[in-house]
C-alpha cells in the first residue's frame, strides 16, 4: 500500500514535520487507501450528507458554494470527507468484525462498567469511624461523603460511575469484582488512603452489535496505529540514506 509523500516538494514535507503533521497525514492516507474500495450503502450515504447539510447549515447552494470556498474544498473533497466514516465501519465490518468476539473477550474486563460509592481519607483511625457510623444505619453514604472524603468523589457526594471496572485502582476494582452490591466493604488501605466503598451496580459487558462494530473499530484503529509506525519508520530511514534488508 504505497504512500503518495512523491506528490510532496521536499519544501512541504519539511514544513509538515516542521508542524508535526506528517504522522497525521501518513495516518490519513493509510486510512484513505484501505477503504478506498469499502460500499456503505447508498441509502446511507445520502443521509449522512443531507444530515451534514442541515447540521450545518448548508442546505442552500449559495451558503455550500461559501463553506467549500472557506475551507479550499471542492464538492469532490466534502463528499469524501462525508462518506469516510461510513466507509471506515464497512471496512471494518468486512474485514475485522470476524475477530470481533476474540478481542472483546481479551478485552471484556476492561469494558465492564461499575457504579460504587467511595469515601477516601488519609487518617485511618477516622476511616474507621465512618465505616461503623455507615455499618449502624447512624449516616448516609452520601452525606459523610459530601463532609469528610479528601478526593474527587467529594464533589458528587461519593458517588463514581458508571465507569469502566479498570478506571479504578487494580486493589480497588478487585474488591468491587468479587463484592456483592450494596454490601459495605471495611476500610482498607491503598497508598496513602484510607477507603470505605460500596458496589452499587456492576454490568458485565455482553457481545452484541454494538459491541461487535466497537470492537471491529479498534482491531482497524490498532492496525492503522502499527502500520502508521512502520511507514514512519521507513521514511526516517529514507532520510538517512538507510535502508532495510
């Protein structure tokens, strides 16, 4: 899959990497040059470009004729840039949706989502105390979040989520993996925090379409981030005059 940088003066190729936007543009053409030969369908195509229009505001010829001008485009260069999203997922369904279940289960921990509540304070002596108070029914999670907690949850009166079970911290999520909701953890330590949590809810992460087409978008974008690396690569080495075996 060749590169189109011949197209280039040396002059613009070194203002590019002068402004940091050669791995974009090796990127863009990496991208433009698998799915080239991807057919969303027309129906959907012209929906995406009505859409466009309206969002845009650019249903009448004479605002269009001014956006293309403003932006140095031609007709040819918007429909393009309208059509790349849907060619993207059509690629990506016809070539990468078949891996889509593999990657979603070495995945599936990092997609399940979980609603806790959490209280956070470096003395321990005081973690202690409010777990007992929240354990006897004498106060609510909320409340004693909203007074004493020393971190984020401060502001939304414990409450964290839904979020993804990884965003946690590894000793964390573990408890809130194997906790049964509602049910009050005693305080443990992390680092320099003392912590009193609670599961609210946990959804595991189920394979279906969405999913499916999430997944099939990553495996394309994973191959996009490799491939974009080799090409830069390969054109540092042009530069030096190296080449490889």
């Amino acid at each position: 899959m060749a590169l189109r940088l011949d197209a280039f003066s040396e002059a613009a190729l070194a203002e590019l990497r002068r402004h940091n936007l050669l791995q974009l543009l090796v990127q863009r053409q990496l991208v433009a040059a698998a799915v080239a030969d991807a057919s969303p369908e027309p129906e959907a195509l012209e929906q995406a470009k009505q859409q466009f229009l309206r969002n845009q505001k650019l249903t009448e010829p004479e605002a269009l004729r001014a956006y293309l001008l403003n932006n140095c485009l031609s007709e040819a260069d918007l429909t393009w840039q309208i059509e790349l999203p849907l060619r993207i997922r059509a690629h990506c369904n016809e070539h990468y949706r078949h891996k889509a279940e593999a990657h979603f289960l070495a995945r599936k921990n990092q997609l399940d989502r979980v609603v806790y509540s959490l209280l956070r304070v470096k003395d321990g002596y005081l973690a202690r105390e409010l777990y007992l108070r929240l354990d006897a029914g004498e106060a609510n999670f909320a409340d004693l979040a909203a007074e004493f907690s020393e971190g984020p949850e401060k502001q939304t009166k414990g409450i964290l989520g839904p979020v993804p079970l990884t965003q946690a911290h590894p000793a964390l999520a573990e408890r809130l993996r194997t906790s049964p909701a509602g049910q009050l953890m005693q305080p443990f330590q992390i680092e320099s925090w003392w912590l009193v949590a609670r599961l609210e809810s946990y959804t595991p992460a189920t394979f279906d379409d969405n999913i499916a087409t999430q997944m099939a978008a990553e495996l394309f974008e994973q191959w996009v981030k490799e491939e974009t690396s080799l090409r830069m690569r390969d054109l540092q080495l042009a530069g030096t005059g190296t080449t490889t075996a």
